[in-house]
C-alpha cells in the first residue's frame, strides 16, 4: 500500500527537524553510556536551536546541569559547538544563580528540583528533565519513553510563563500536556 501524497509531504517536512535533532548524537561515542542517555543529550543540545529567548546573551548559550547525570557528561563532549551563531558552554552541577542558563536539564538525582523550578520560570530558562510527568508539573519539556524510543512532552503554558517561544516544529514533534 503506497503512503498518500499528504502523508508523503508530511514526512519530508518534518525530515530537517528529526535529522537536525538527531546530528547532535553522531559524536558521541562514550561507549560506556547508554543509547538512552545518548539520544536525551543530542535532543538537549538541539531543543535549543528550536526556541526562541527574549534576551539571549551575545558570548554563548549555556545549557546547565543541575545534579549528578551522565547525560552532563556527554553535553560536555558538544561544548564550543554553534548553538544559534553563539557557542555552547556547559555548565555542571549548578545551583543558585540560574539566570545565565538558557536550557536546564534537572537530573532525577536533584531533590530540590521543585525549588530550581522555580526560580527558572523567572529567568527564562527553558527547563528539561526526564523525571516522570515532568512537564505536567511544570517543567518545559519532558522525556518519556514510548515503545523503546525516547519522545517528548512540552507544555505549552510553562514556556508562555517563562517568555519562551518554541518552534511550531519541535511541537509537532511532540506531545502537548495541559
């Protein structure tokens, strides 16, 4: 059975967005991490070609790390690459002043993630986390996994209340969550 032309043009539109997403996974090769962890960190370093901030710094983005995660590590591997004509600066371990971050990825091991929640939503920080229902608690965006592939959830009114703006592309590529 032959897929029909809108099907087909469907597809090709949305090639550019899943290949770019994707390109950010092609170096890292720590063979003792998981595809899993992998696959998260490609989409961290790529979310943010995909959103738009209302004051980004003109030196860098910076994608921060709060907690312990080896997701942190492998981000640290794409450090100096472009990231909207600026270059990537990673940042571990963070706490306190988050108002340099552009994307925050809460790692499960952070226990005050609810506070860290918080204060992001007052600096415009783009928050990311694969915490279960994440995003309907009030993160941005959220890593689940559906038949053994890692997808997305984003909420729409936390990036709103952050002043973010995502691209109608990457929320085609996820899921909405109230």
């Amino acid at each position: 059975m032959m897929a029909s032309p809108c099907r087909i043009h469907t597809l090709l539109g949305r090639l550019p967005v899943i290949t770019a997403l994707l390109l950010g996974l092609l170096p890292l090769q720590a063979p003792a991490q998981s595809l899993e962890a992998k696959v998260k960190a490609a989409y961290i370093f790529n979310l943010a070609k995909y959103v738009d901030w209302p004051n980004l710094p003109a030196d860098a983005v910076h994608i921060c790390v709060a907690g312990n995660d080896p997701i942190g590590s492998l981000l640290t591997e794409l450090a100096g690459r472009p990231v909207k004509e600026r270059p990537l600066k990673v940042d571990l371990n963070v706490t306190g002043d988050l108002s340099f971050c552009q994307v925050l990825y809460i790692s499960r091991s952070e226990s005050r993630w609810a506070d860290i929640l918080s204060q992001a939503r007052s600096n415009s920080v783009l928050t990311v986390s694969d915490m279960d229902n994440f995003a309907r608690q009030g993160g941005i965006i959220g890593f689940y996994l559906d038949a053994g592939k890692v997808r997305l959830e984003i909420n729409p009114a936390s990036a709103r209340t952050a002043n973010l703006k995502i691209s109608s592309k990457l929320m085609e590529l996820a899921r909405s969550v109230p």
